[in-house]
C-alpha cells in the first residue's frame, strides 16, 4: 500500500482552470494500491480559498478519509496578481466562461488556519520511510515545510514532482515552478528523493472526447463527476491551444506509481532560474548534459529522475480501469 500526500491547486467546476489535479486525486482514491491521507492545497492553478474548496468538495462527496488542509495562499516571494491576471482573467478575455454554464460550482467554504504545512511535515517526519508525496501545484507548501521541518528531505520516502520545462515550444517556463522559482529550486536541491515529471512529458498526455465517453460509460458517481468538469476545461483547451482535447499532466504523477513502466526516465541534475528573462526556467545542467560548461557552476543539488516519455494509451487505460473500481 502506497501513503500519499498530494499537495495541489485543484479546478475543477472552476471556469477557465485546469482540472488535471482532480483527476489525479480521483485516480489517487479509486486505485486500491493507494492510500491517500493528506491533500493539502496551494495557490496556484486556482487561488489559495478555491482550491480549498474544490479539495474540501472532492472529499466529501465521494466521503474520502483523506484529511484535508489550506495551504500557502502567495508564493515566497513572487508576486501574485500577474499571474492571477493570466490565470482567472483568460475565460473571460477569451468569451468562454459559458462553458461552465451546467458546471456546479463549489461552495465557497469559511476562511481557515493554514496548516498544510505543518500536517505535511508532521505526517511525513512522524512516518519517516513511509509516506510519498505528490506535489502537482507550485512548491511553496513543501519548501516551507523543508525549512520548518530540516529532517523532512531524508524522511520522505519519494517526492513526485509535477513541474518545470526544459524543451517545449512556447514555454520559457511552467505554471507550477513560475509561480513560485525560489520554492522550486529549495525543493529540488533539498536532496531529497525526487521524481521529476515536466511539461516535456506531460505534454506528449491527450484525453479527447472520446475518451471521456468511455469513463461515461462506467456510470459510477466518480466517473461522472470527471466527465462533468473535465468537458468544458477540454473545450476551453481545444479553442485557446488548438488541441484535439486536453493534456493531463498532474495525473501522469499518480499513475507513475501505480506504472513506472509507462514513462521512460532519466537522471540528472536540475537548477531553476531566478532572475532575468529567464526567471522560473528549469535546466538540466548535469555534467552528462552540458557539451559547454565555460562559467557553468557546479550543481547545488543531487541528481533526480526526470521522466522523458510516457506511453499515452496505456495511461488512458489504466485511469479508465481503475476508475472502474471505484464502488
């Protein structure tokens, strides 16, 4: 049995944001080989009050175990309001918040402590071995709870990183790792055992139409509910990236464990940007990497798993089949 945390920024029945986050904690509750005890929540894909409360939602519709806990509502240091600009704003400078017309939002929740980082850190230092930790919004959660919590990079059995972008056209960086670079890198020099999943792989995932269809098909409440919010997300996608449906990059985090034979991996050492134009932009700069080297420093951190390509129909199927289960 595999422990969780997943750390998220969920939007699902959010006009205008992603919903891959959701998708991974339904794949995360339906798959038996996972237990799934903590989700806490990031301002990232939503804002700080509607991950929340999309998270508080999830779990007590489908009555998960999973303790639920508000997390970082601004990044260390990078301000927030460009980034909310682009990520609230775009539904409707883009005329497409009709699509979430039949979408029942969730209820907005009351203000609470947030003590995401203090659940994390206890959870994963109380059971030191034991616990994997999937983190698929911005960092900020885990770097404040590496300071808070110096034995947590050794006593965290894995962390599953969905983040960072070394070679995809038009992005100079990821969501997850710009909204917050001074969280990112923490984490990713922390030492601890890390696997990374970047846009370059998950930007090779698809689900379309059909392939909703088919988890329609399963006529469970589970099922439904991602058919319901995924739909116009994937409208949303196909008109303002001219995809034939969606990528589905968080969930690729959580079906990795279940399958670490549907991505092929490498290793190697990852450094993100600070400053300039570059700022947020994740590089593999290990010596096996670098041709050139001249003025290059020495890595700050160990070498970590980067997962490189990812078998597309075999993730769509094991989602399908494990959402299946769900009873």
């Amino acid at each position: 049995m595999k422990r969780l945390i997943i750390d998220c920024d969920p939007g699902n029945g959010i006009a205008g944001a992603n919903v891959d986050d959701g998708l991974a904690l339904a794949l995360a509750l339906a798959a038996p080989e996972i237990s799934l005890e903590l989700i806490t929540t990031v301002s990232g894909n939503t804002p700080g009050e509607v991950g929340y409360s999309v998270a508080l939602d999830f779990v007590r519709r489908f009555n998960a175990s999973a303790d639920v806990a508000r997390g970082a509502s601004s990044a260390l240091v990078e301000p927030a309001a460009p980034w909310r600009r682009q990520l609230d704003g775009k539904v409707d400078s883009a005329g497409l918040r009709h699509l979430w017309n039949d979408v029942q939002a969730p209820e907005t929740v009351p203000d609470v402590a947030p003590l995401a980082v203090q659940k994390m850190g206890e959870l994963i230092c109380n059971h030191p071995g034991e616990i994997t930790l999937v983190a698929i919004g911005p960092l900020t959660n885990v770097a404040l709870a590496m300071q808070l919590y110096p034995q947590m990079a050794s006593a965290v059995k894995q962390i599953v990183i969905m983040g960072g972008a070394f070679n995809v056209p038009g992005y100079l960086k990821d969501t997850n790792f710009g909204l917050d670079p001074e969280a990112a890198r923490a984490v990713l020099v922390s030492g601890a055992n890390i696997v990374l999943v970047p846009m370059d792989v998950t930007t090779r995932t698809m689900m379309t139409h059909a392939d909703l269809d088919q988890l329609a098909a399963l006529g469970n409440p589970l099922a439904d509910y991602l058919v319901q919010t995924i739909r116009p997300w994937m409208d949303f996608s196909m008109q303002t990236r001219q995809l034939p449906g969606c990528w589905i990059h968080d969930v690729l985090t959580v079906a990795w464990l279940l399958d670490p034979t549907l991505a092929t991996a490498a290793e190697d050492t990852v450094e993100v940007s600070l400053q300039g134009i570059s700022r947020g932009k994740s590089f593999r700069c290990g010596p096996e990497s670098l041709r050139l080297s001249v003025n290059v420093p020495a890595p700050a951190g160990a070498p970590v798993t980067i997962l490189e390509t990812v078998d597309n129909a075999r993730l769509l199927a094991l989602i399908e089949r494990n959402i299946a289960r769900y009873a």
